[in-house]
C-alpha cells in the first residue's frame, strides 16, 4: 500500500453505525484521529498498542483516556507483529489498498491539480454560462444579411415580419419571451411566417408600413450594415426606398389590373 493524499469517507455507514452512535463526542473525535493516524503510521494502516497510544487519540489525560477507550477500541482489531500488539480497522485497510491500486494505475501528471487549474475551468465555466444565458430581445436587435435573404427567398417581407416578431416578443412575458439565440429565432420565425399568412398577398405597404420599413433601413445603414445605395443582403435591390415598389418594397409582386 502507498500513503494516500485523499481516500473515500462514506458518511451514511460512519453516522448510522451503532459503534458510532454509542460513542460520546470526544470518543467520536478520538475514533477519527486514530483512523488519520493509521494512513500515516509505519507498518502503514498500523498503530502500535503502547502507553502513547493515548496521546495519539488526541485524550487530554491518560486516566480519562483509561477510563473511557474502551467504546473506541471495540472499533479496531488487535494483532500480533514483531513482538508488539497493534490496532488496526479491518475496513479501512480495504479501502486503502483499493485506492493504492487505483493510484497506481493512473499517470501521476494526472493527479497533480493545483488551485490555479480549479480558477481557470471554473472562469471558462462562467463565460459559457453567460453566453448561453436567455434574454429577452434587445433593444439593438435587427434582421441581418442573412434574415434577408431567407425572407427573398420564401417571398416574405423581412421587414414587416421582423415588425410583428419584435412587437410579440415585447409584449409576451414569463419564458416565452426570453431565448438563447434570437438571431436563430427570428430565421424560424420568417420559415414559419409562411404558414400564417406571412407571404406577400400582392398588396404594396401602408404608409405606416413604409415608415416602419424606412426606419429599419435607417437603422441598418447607421450601423454601417447596408449601404445607402448598395445591396441590402444578397440578391436585394434597395433603390430609392420612397418610390412606388421600390427598395425593400420593391420584394412585393406588382399589383394586377
């Protein structure tokens, strides 16, 4: 067996024994320290039975230790090595040498862990948790280049979509209204928009519609995500966004007749 820097404790056998149970709280406490002493004694697992034994235990007084060692002693077994009597626990011996064998088989690299390591995982831990923590939507949030495109592609308006995501996520409370990733959100609310009623029905905006689309492309140009005369996401026209079917208008089909 090899000296061990942690072994297992099972603490429901050790409180529902009746050893422990019958012993007072100073027995308890001279129980405890002469198991600590037997993973570190030498023959290990070991104490020698002698007139020290007492001090070992931790007792104040030898007398008092006489008067009462008896309770903890019933806890030990007794045996005959190189002309002396010894005490040892039967159970703990087992689990040393399990552990041993245990430690032995591992790398020792791996069980060198310093606090520093502890700091790092538990930093990185943190992070991840606060990057997966749900929010409601915030205030910046705005379709991308890529919420465009899918709305071009089902023949959705992104914008007045977008308008009606964001006025029900406002509105809706408790965890409905928090999410992860509000950008893969709003794509499978655009996927979705399709089966409500969210396709072009052939019809050009309001003009509070329009103002909604203006301000959105306002925004985004702003933030320097679209340009006042360049593309608004692949495959999107943005013209002159006050004319008739123009800019993100300009997605809907031209009305017939």
């Amino acid at each position: 067996m090899e000296k061990l820097d942690w072994m297992p404790l099972y603490i429901d056998k050790l409180l529902s024994s009746p050893y422990w149970q019958d012993m007072q709280d100073f027995q308890q406490g001279w129980y405890i320290n002469l198991l600590l002493r037997c993973t570190r004694s030498e023959p290990l697992g070991y104490l020698r039975m002698d007139s020290n034994l007492w001090t070992i235990a931790g007792a104040r007084r030898r007398d008092f230790w006489e008067s009462h060692k008896s309770a903890v002693l019933a806890c030990f077994k007794v045996r005959e090595m190189e002309g002396h009597r010894w005490i040892y626990n039967e159970r703990l011996l087992s689990v040393m040498e399990v552990q041993s064998k245990k430690y032995r088989k591992k790398p020792r690299e791996s069980l060198s862990i310093s606090p520093e390591d502890f700091v790092v995982d538990l930093s990185k831990s943190k992070e991840e948790k606060r990057s997966n923590k749900a929010t409601r939507i915030p205030e910046a949030f705005i379709p991308t280049d890529e919420h465009y495109t899918i709305a071009a592609e089902l023949g959705v308006n992104c914008d007045m979509e977008f308008q009606k995501f964001r006025d029900y996520f406002l509105g809706v409370s408790g965890e409905k209204g928090v999410k992860r990733d509000w950008n893969a959100t709003l794509r499978n609310w655009l996927r979705n928009s399709i089966n409500f009623g969210g396709r072009s029905s052939g019809r050009e905006p309001t003009k509070a519609e329009q103002r909604v689309i203006n301000s959105r492309r306002n925004i985004r140009i702003a933030l320097g995500d679209l340009s006042p005369t360049g593309s608004g996401g692949p495959g999107v026209s943005v013209g002159d966004p006050t004319g008739p079917n123009e800019g993100l208008a300009g997605l809907l089909p031209e009305r017939k007749g």
